[in-house]
C-alpha cells in the first residue's frame, strides 16, 4: 500500500513539475513577443504613415 502511494504522488510530483515548466515557457514567450510588440510598434506606424502619406515628425 504504502509503496503505490509513493508512485501515486511521484507520478503527481513529476506531472507538476512538467506542467510548471511548459508554463514558464510558455510565459517566456508571450513575454518576449510582448516586447517585440512593443519596441517595433514606432517602427510599424511609420511605415504605415508613410503608405498613406502623412509622415509625422
């Protein structure tokens, strides 16, 4: 009895574990391309004022 609750909650600890990781990277990247976002965005506004014509200073 004793030896299937040490697999049970292995088995717990081992898919926490893994769960906690795709999440870290998963927030890594939403991260990162939040900041690509957000340093290209003068970038992409000046592009498109210039294909409509009114380029701001």
């Amino acid at each position: 009895m004793l030896y299937w609750l040490g697999v049970l909650l292995a088995t717990i600890g081992a898919s926490l574990i893994l769960f906690a990781l795709a999440f870290v990277s998963a927030l890594v990247g939403v991260l990162v391309n939040a900041m690509i976002v957000l340093m290209s965005g003068p970038i992409i506004d000046q592009a498109i004022a210039r294909r409509r014509g009114s380029v701001r200073p």
